[in-house]
C-alpha cells in the first residue's frame, strides 16, 4: 500500500514542539562544557570534528527557523514518513548551508541564537503551515516530526564520539523510533515479519505470508538506540546481530538488504 493510502500515524503537535525544544535544550546545555580535545574528535559522521557535528545541530533549529520566515507553500508535497527516503540527494548541499550559516561563531553563541530564532519562530508558527523546503514542501507539524530524528541522531553521535551523556527526552526518542518504524513499512510493505521495538513501535512489513492470530513467525526485536542506529547506517545488521543488539527468528527476518534506510 502507498503511503497515500495507507494510514498515517498522528503525532500530538504539542508535544512534539514540546520534545525539539527539549532535546535541542540538552545538546545546548551540553555544547557549552566541551573543552578543545573533545571538540576535536572525529564524530565518526564523515570529516566532520565533533565541534562542527554541534555546530550542524545548532543549524538544524536555526534553518527551521529561516524555513518559517520564507514565504508559506502552497501544498504539502512530503509526508513525515516519505522524509527518510529523500535526505540523500541533500547531505551535500545541508553540509555546505551550515558551514556557510555557522562560520565564525562560538559554538554557545551559535546555541543561544538557534534557539531563541527557533523558539520564537514556532510560537507564531501553526502547525498546518506549509513549509518551503529544499526537500519538497512539508506541514510544520510533519517536519517538526522529523527535528526529533535529526535532534535524536546526532545527540547519539556526539554521546559516542565525545563520550558525553547527554540525556535523550523520551517523546524526541518515541517520535524518532515510531517514524523509522514507520519508513520500514513503506519500503517493505507486507506483514509477514513483525518488527519490535520496545515500548515505543511495533510495525509489521515484508511481502509474504501474513500472520492473524498468536506469536507471528517471523519477529524481528531491538531497543530504540539500536534501532535509530541501524535505520540510519551508524550501526550494520550483522554487527548488531553478532552483539545481541538484535534479535531476529523466522526465515524472513532478515532485514540487512532493507537497511539503512538513510544514509
């Protein structure tokens, strides 16, 4: 079924607004207490450092902000879930942005600048407001959606490389979790395998047999971080697999040639 068609899943706009601004909170929070030889690690993202991978999230809430202040679209043309799959062609041209947008700046001052553009733009905001996005045209509250994975992403990037703890808000993770999920069953749409991802989803996908009643035959099982990881290629399926990271049983529960589902 096309994501047209099938059934949307619904997010509350509030707390959605409510878990960006959160999650961008604790990364700003933080930002501000990395010394040199952290910022200096590689992120692991590419040739980025760890101090430009902050600096691109401080861009993530300062172009949601410039978004806001282009003139509306007309027509939503991307949903949330059809987000995942349009990224790639943009990696290049975002990187360039943020470097441009960024230059120069403290990375606290960079902070506290995204965050009060940010916040002051989702206030006069509503959420059936039709961004003009280099992406294609999406709702506020659609790409609102996908902030918590971009926010959610990277914090995880900067906990690993900077050996940092920076706390995850759990309505950006269920978000986060729930629309990767969702990517999942639209490139493989069916309902022969069952994908778990305690508490926050549980989707089913793949073509083949589809089960109605009692434990399904093919279950595939993983925590959120895991799963953030693998749809978006920090972690592989058998590395994953091989650190009981996953769990996986049936003869279609292989989903290695599905993932990542970003790049």
């Amino acid at each position: 079924m096309s994501p047209a068609k099938k059934k949307q899943r619904t997010y509350d706009q509030a707390k959605i607004r409510a878990a960006v601004t959160a999650q961008f909170g604790h990364v700003a929070a933080a930002v501000g207490e990395l010394g040199p030889e952290q910022l200096a690690r590689p992120s692991g993202l590419g040739h980025w450092d760890v101090g430009e991978l902050a600096a691109h999230i401080a861009w993530i809430a300062d172009s949601l902000a410039a978004g806001l202040a282009r003139p509306p679209g007309a027509v939503a043309e991307l949903s949330a879930v059809e987000w995942p799959f349009a990224t790639a062609s943009l990696a290049g041209k975002i990187s360039e942005a943020a470097r441009e947008t960024l230059a120069g700046a403290p990375l606290p001052e960079l902070f506290e600048r995204a965050g009060t553009r940010m916040a002051e733009a989702l206030e006069a905001a509503p959420g059936h407001r039709v961004m003009d996005l280099w992406i294609g045209d999406m709702t506020l509250a659609d790409f609102l959606v996908t902030r918590t994975v971009e926010l959610v992403v990277h914090t995880d990037d900067l906990n690993r490389a900077a050996d940092l703890g920076i706390p995850l808000d759990r309505q950006a993770l269920a978000a986060c979790t729930r629309l990767l999920a969702d990517a999942l069953a639209v490139k493989a749409p069916g309902g022969s395998v069952e994908v778990r991802i305690p508490p926050f989803a549980v989707v089913q996908c793949v073509e083949g047999p589809r089960h109605t009643r009692g434990t399904p035959p093919n279950v595939v099982e993983t925590d959120p971080l895991t799963w953030l990881r693998l749809a978006t290629g920090r972690t592989g399926w058998a590395e994953a697999l091989d650190a009981a990271e996953v769990s996986a049983g049936g003869e279609r529960a292989d989903l290695s040639g599905l993932l990542p589902l970003m790049r």
